[in-house]
C-alpha cells in the first residue's frame, strides 16, 4: 500500500493540474470501489472549483467551492494519471472514475484491486469524519517531536515497530520507512516502546534521534517521489525510486550498510508483516 511519500508525490502531481480548475465532468464507471461512492457523487462533483489539495496521514483532501471535501485513498493498487490535450487514452481498463477539467486535463482514477475508496463530506466535519477523528500527528509536522513521541510510548510494552504504525500515534508512517527510520536511529522494531520514555515520561537521547530519522526518511523519500514495488506511479506515470535507497527493507540476508557495522540484514514476522533489520546495530 502507498505509503506517505508516495501520497504526498501524487497529491503534488496533481495539484498543478487540479488547483484552480473546474470538475466540468465527472465520471463514475461502477457502483463501488472498497465502498460505494457517496449519494450523487457525480452531480456533487460537476462544475466545483478545486480551491486547494492537501494530504492528511494517507488521504488526499481536495477542497471544493461547494463548501465540501472530496476525500481519496489510494488502497492498495489504486494511481492517479493525468492526460493532457486531444487524443488521449481514457477507456483503459480499471479506469473507474475520471475528472474532465475546465483547463482541458483529464484526471483518471485506475485500481485494479479495488481498495482505493472516493467520499464527499462536508469541510467543517472533516475533523471528525470517521477516517480522520483518532489520526495523531502529522511526522513532518510542528506537532511530532520527541516530547509527544515519549509521552504516547509511557508505560507501553508494544513493540516500536507496532508503535509507530499505529496511526493515532503519528499519522501515516507504514511499514517501509518505519523500518527504514528505526535502522537510521539504530533501533531494534521489537524493542518495547517505553524505550523512548524516563519512567515520568520525559524523551531520552534515542527518542529525539528517532524523531529526526523519521524526518530524514521521509523527506529524502518524497524527494525521491516515493518507492515503486509493485503498483504504485506518479501522476505523470512516472517511477518512484527511493526502493534504490533502502538499508534494510526487503534486504534479508544482506550485509548491514551502516558505516562500520559488519552486521547481516534479518527478517523477521511482526503482526503478520515482514521486518527487516540488523542486530548487530539496531539495540
């Protein structure tokens, strides 16, 4: 599933081409995706501006003039693509709903599997929608800091990857750049997370370098435009490729590539997923 990187290069893709444009028409080409679409979907959608596009944890938020938000998730094989000018394909299969703008652009929706899901709420109830209500803090935000992380990990003994994944602890992490971020700060993803807390709750020394980890991942990821493994693109159907990048993940069997560690990548099972990490370096 695309993770935060990858959802903020799509959400920037198609800002330029969405920002400021009318949905003159909009189609929706079956009945449902991983739920149905919103009462009169199409007829809510047709002839709203688009005043601003923002992502939230693993959503794209679009801000329309109707005074409503139209929410998109991406699931698990779901892309955006932008076609330009005449002649371009838009009857490619899975293509499931389209947006015909005012400039001439043509944004698809294409989800193979389905996962992806469509909503349309009103702006002043975004915050309490049930998607967005328990979301904590955004992890490049002013909110995320060691202090909060240290607070939230007093007294829990689940292990630091589950932590981390946990969205109402800090929204949009998966499990790629937690792993990531974890090896950076030399930290085992099955240690407990009140590692990071003083039995008052206050940070240590690991818990800010955690925190800058998770900063420093995640901005060299989108920078990269995110990590294509299987489904995932850009808006202009191009490659992310921070996978090019990564230390631990999917690297099982592998030598460390910390600086002066002699250490073997390992996996391991955590909650059903994969984890991959180095013991010799990761405490």
């Amino acid at each position: 599933m695309p993770e935060l990187p990858e959802v903020e290069t799509v959400m920037r893709g198609l800002e330029p081409h969405m920002v400021g444009a009318l949905i003159v028409k909009a189609e929706q080409r079956r009945e449902n995706l991983r739920f149905p679409f919103p009462e009169k979907f199409v007829s809510r959608l047709q002839n709203q501006q688009v005043q601003q596009m923002r992502r939230r944890a693993k959503y794209i938020v679009v801000s329309l003039s109707s005074g409503e938000e139209l929410i998109m998730h991406l699931g698990m094989s779901g892309r955006f693509t932008v076609n330009s000018g005449e002649g371009a394909p838009l009857n490619e299969a899975h293509d499931h709903v389209l947006f015909h703008l005012s400039n001439g652009d043509v944004v698809r929706y294409n989800d193979p599997r389905r996962f992806g899901f469509m909503d349309l709420i009103k702006q002043e109830e975004l915050p309490e929608h049930k998607f967005f209500s328990q979301l904590g803090p955004e992890p490049l935000g002013n909110e995320f800091d060691e202090i909060l992380l240290a607070e939230k990990a007093l007294g829990k003994k689940t292990p630091l990857k589950n932590f981390l994944l946990d969205q109402r602890v800090v929204a949009g992490l998966g499990n790629i750049y937690v792993l990531e971020a974890l090896h950076m700060a030399g930290l085992s993803p099955m240690r407990p997370s009140h590692y990071l807390a003083t039995k008052k709750g206050k940070p240590l020394a690991r818990t800010g370098e955690l925190v800058k980890a998770i900063r420093l991942v995640l901005g060299r990821a989108i920078e990269a435009g995110g990590s294509t493994l299987k489904d995932y693109a850009k808006a202009d159907g191009s490659l992310g490729y921070f996978q090019h990048s990564f230390q631990v993940y999917g690297r099982a069997g592998e030598a460390c590539l910390k600086k002066g560690c002699a250490g073997t990548i390992e996996r391991v099972v955590q909650g059903g997923r994969s984890s991959f990490f180095c013991r010799r370096c990761q405490k």
